[in-house]
C-alpha cells in the first residue's frame, strides 16, 4: 500500500506540474527595444524542459521510497515523510521556476490557472507527510484521495494548453 501510496503522490506530482532548476536569468537590456513576448511554442519549450527536470527528481524519491518496502514500523512512516517533504521542495521549486517565467500575454489567465492546482498539491503534500508522521492512516488514505483528484485536474489543464511533459504521469 506505501507503494501505490507514495508512487500516486509523486507520479502525480509530476502530472500537476514542471520545473527545471535553470539558473539562466533573462533581462530586457536597452539594446532589445522590440523584444517580443515568448510565442506559445517557446514557452512551452521551457517549461516542459523544467517539468523534465523535477519528473526525474520525482522519479528519484519514488525509488527510494520503493527500496523502504512495506511500511511496517514508525522507522518507515517517518522516512515516507521524509520523502514526501523534500517532494514538497521539488514541488515548491518547480513552482517558482513556472512562474518565472514569461508567458505569452494571451495566455496569463489559462497558465495561472494551470498553476492552482499545483499549489493546492504541495499543500496536501505538506499535510500527507504530518499524517505520515502522526501515524494517521484515516487522514492518509484521504489526503491520497485528495491529491489523485486534485492530480487529476491539472493534467486536464495542462493537456489542454498543450504541454508535451508538464501533466504526464
């Protein structure tokens, strides 16, 4: 159960959202007056580049949480946490990187509400690991419920708007 559990969180992590840890600032200097807006195409080139990134941090922790095995002991319960708080930072990086971004203009409002359920996913994120800690297998079979439907919802979003890696499991 630890298994579909923890691999549930951080593949559907993966479908909410992307990242990808470029350092690479971009300044609008005087000698680029007729800068225009990245296109569409462009945008999604980077962030699925980002999402790309964070997907293989997921995919890291999913290993480690598969090599626990079964969660038998508090020892166990406490490592998932563990885990799932530094998905929790992957996740919250991930989210500051997509929003550093430049969007195209047109498309603010669809990629603002991409990003929504992303944010909710690192709340229940913060809230699954607490469960974890405090042994609490009621609240982690709901916050699993939780964060599949709210997976659920930005895949949708982000398959809509056209991502090639951001949204897929």
């Amino acid at each position: 159960m630890r298994r579909l559990v923890l691999s549930l969180v951080l593949s559907g992590l993966v479908t909410a959202g992307c990242g990808s840890g470029s350092s690479q600032t971009t300044t609008r200097g005087e000698t680029e007056p007729d800068r225009q807006p990245p296109s569409r195409s462009d945008y999604l080139s980077v962030a699925d580049a980002i999402c790309a990134n964070h997907r293989s941090r997921r995919e890291d922790l999913e290993n480690q949480a598969r090599e626990l095995g079964p969660i038998g002991s508090e020892r166990a319960a406490g490592q998932i946490a563990r885990l799932l708080r530094q998905e929790g930072e992957n996740r919250a990086a991930e989210i500051r990187e997509l929003e550093g971004l430049e969007v195209p203009p047109a498309d603010a409002a669809a990629l603002a509400s991409m990003l929504r359920p992303l944010r909710d996913q690192l709340q229940v994120i913060d809230e699954w690991a607490r469960a974890y800690d405090e042994l609490d297998s009621g609240a982690i079979r709901r916050l699993q419920i939780r964060l599949g439907a709210i997976t659920s919802k930005a895949d949708r979003r982000a398959r809509a708007y056209g991502f090639d890696v951001c949204g897929r499991a």
